[in-house]
C-alpha cells in the first residue's frame, strides 16, 4: 500500500489530509486529533471512516485543515480520510463508504444577508396600522 492524500471541505473549512501505511495516529494540525476535538462527538466523525471500512489502527493519518469552525472541520476531516480510504482500495472500501454516504460533499453553506432586512431570512417587524 503506497501513500495516498486527498482533499475534504464542509462550509467554509478545507482539510487536506495524508494516509500512509502505520499504526494508527492521527495528527491534525500537528497535534494529537483527541486534543484538537476533546468533544467525543467530533472524535466519532473524524474516526468513522475508519470504522466503516475496518482499518482502524492500519493508517498513520497527517491532516492540515483551516478554515470555519469544529463542526465544519470535523465534516472536512471525514470527507478527507473518506476519500483517501476509497483511492488507496477502491474495490474494498468504495460500497461500505457509500453506504454510509460518506464520500458526498455536504454542500450546505450559510446562506447571505440580504440588504434591508436583519439577516439572512428574518425581516423587521411588520405593522399594518
């Protein structure tokens, strides 16, 4: 298995993550991912990838990600090992992540403010008389 890198967004983060063969750290901005997202619930997004396709412990994982917040970050991570997963063995790994649906881009993004009113839906309030 060679070395392999791919690329995960969600809002407005952006990670760039690097899978090699090893035994199973991952590092996200060069620290220790339990550290980067102490919240259990973030940790089951990044890890869940590895989960699906059963190679927990198999990859050392390098991600550099920027941009938006946890959430967003934690999205962009998933799409990221997802992505690099299918490219390293795409005959094994490509079924189990598609059926979980972890190889689309969630393309959801915050909707703009438009002028007149006070954010993005919202509108001032409204008196007939």
């Amino acid at each position: 298995m060679a070395q392999t890198n791919a690329i995960g967004r969600r809002k407005t983060s952006t990670a760039r993550v690097y899978l090699k063969p090893g035994k199973g750290e991952i590092k996200i901005n060069n620290r220790e991912f339990t550290t980067y997202f102490p919240l259990l619930s973030h940790q089951n997004i990044v890890t869940q990838p590895l989960t699906v396709t059963e190679t927990d412990g198999k990859f050392d994982i390098v991600v550099t990600v920027r941009g938006g917040g946890f959430t967003g970050q934690a999205g962009a991570v998933q799409l990221g090992i997802a992505r690099a997963l299918d490219e390293i063995d795409s005959e094994l790994h490509h079924g189990k992540l598609k059926s979980v649906d972890l190889l689309t881009r969630d393309d959801r993004m915050v909707e703009r403010k438009k002028y007149g009113r006070p954010k993005a839906r919202k509108r001032f309030q409204f008196s007939k008389r």
